[in-house]
C-alpha cells in the first residue's frame, strides 16, 4: 500500500508540512511505503488551457501535456497510489496557489471531446478508481477551530473536486487553526491527530478493500 502526500506549504519547516509528515508517519505505522511531494520543491506551471490534455487520445490513462516540468512525474507516482494527504494552508480562505496550480493539471486525468463540452468531464481509463483509494485532508489557518467553515471548508471543495470522476472518497479531515500562536503543547495534540488521521487511512482503505473486491 502506498500513501502519498501533496503538500501545498511554501514553508518547508512549517506547520502544515509538520501535521504531514507526522500524518505519513501514522501510515507508516500502519505498514504503509509513504511518499511526501513537498509542491514547492517542484517545477509546476500554470495550466495554459490549451485541452490538449483532455481533448485527445482517449485511451491513455495519463493526457499529454505540452508543457514541460514535474507535473508528468508527480501524476506518475499519483495514479500508482493508492491514498491520499491533501495538505495546504488556508492563504485568503483558500488553499495556497501553489496546490491549486497542480490541481488544476490534474485534469490531464479526465477525457472529454468536445461534444461533451458542457457535461462533467470523464475519467480516463484506470482512473476510475471505485472508491478503493481513498484521500484525508490537512489544512492550517491562523484563524481558529470555530472558523473551519470559512477557513477549511474552501481547502476541502479544491482538493476534492477532481476526486469526484476518480471515485476516491474522502476520510478525514482535520483543521488545524490557531497556529501561529499556539503553544507547543497544543500543536503536540493536533500533531497526535494528524498521526491517527494517516494511520486511519491506510486502515480504512485497507477495510474497504476486504469488504468489497
Ligand atoms: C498570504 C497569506 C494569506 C493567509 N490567509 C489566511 C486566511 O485567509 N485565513 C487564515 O486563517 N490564515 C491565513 N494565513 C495564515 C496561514 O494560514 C498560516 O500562517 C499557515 O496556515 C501556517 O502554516 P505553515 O506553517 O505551513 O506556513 C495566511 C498567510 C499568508 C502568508
């Protein structure tokens, strides 16, 4: 089973990148190989729209892209995974522009020719996934835990919008606001859960894979 994490902190020695690391160790903990993409180490460029990638040859699994950076390999290992850490800081109640820039290639997974413009878009083959991978999310704000809604919930609909064609449903989510001012000791307590929120992927996804193939 591998769990890899995306993780859209520009800060390297930041919190969020912390919950996740912490959050691959519970996975490891759970027999799980773990892999965190830290975004910002990588070449990742805005998508141009051009469609190239999902207007054409229907059956890869992977659309081409004419753009030439890291993407391509990220989405290799992605499409290998079989779960998730979607992990970012609220940056103006959203998730960072860094995440959102490799979300957004992500839509070389899909297919649509052009009649089917207008209609949602279709996965490409294997990338339906039946709901046997699954995802949990991470997200840091300064504002505190009664402003998850405002702060985390915008994160949440990012990272899971693509996760609708690839049937990959969404375990956990945990919020973790307050942190610029928080003492050690709290940041040991959410460091726990998000320790508990990998270890419970890994077992969740394991569950359902015994209950259902
Ligand atoms: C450009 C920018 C925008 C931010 N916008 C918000 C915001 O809208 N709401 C909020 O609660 N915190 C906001 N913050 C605070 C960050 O969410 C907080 O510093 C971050 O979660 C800490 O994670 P890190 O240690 O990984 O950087 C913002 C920070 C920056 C730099």
């Amino acid at each position: 089973m591998k769990i890899i994490a995306l993780m859209g902190s520009p800060r390297l020695k930041g919190k969020c990148n912390r919950l996740t690391q912490r959050a691959l160790e519970g996975a490891a903990s759970a027999g799980a190989e773990t892999r965190n993409f830290e975004l910002i180490k990588f070449n990742i460029k805005y998508c141009l729209g051009c469609g190239t990638c999902f207007l054409n040859k229907p059956e890869l699994t992977i659309g081409t892209c004419p753009i030439k950076d890291d993407v391509r390999l990220i989405l290799d290992e992605y499409v290998q995974a079989d779960g998730y850490i979607f992990s970012s800081p609220s940056y103006d109640m959203f998730c960072t522009a860094l995440i959102k820039t490799f979300l957004e290639r992500k839509i070389a997974l899909t297919y649509k020719s052009r009649e089917m413009f207008g209609k949602i878009p279709a996965a490409r083959p294997g990338i339906a996934q039946n709901f046997m991978k699954k995802a949990s999310f991470i997200v840091t704000a300064n504002c505190d835990d009664t402003l998850e809604e405002v702060m985390g919930e915008p994160c949440y609909e990012a990272f899971e919008a693509h996760l609708l064609f690839e049937e990959i449903d969404t375990v956990d989510k945990l919020y973790c606001g307050g942190v610029e001012n928080m003492t050690d000791e709290e940041f040991e307590a959410r460091l726990q859960k998000a320790f508990d929120l990998g270890k419970n992927l890994v077992e969740t996804i394991r569950k359902y894979r015994a209950e259902n193939s």
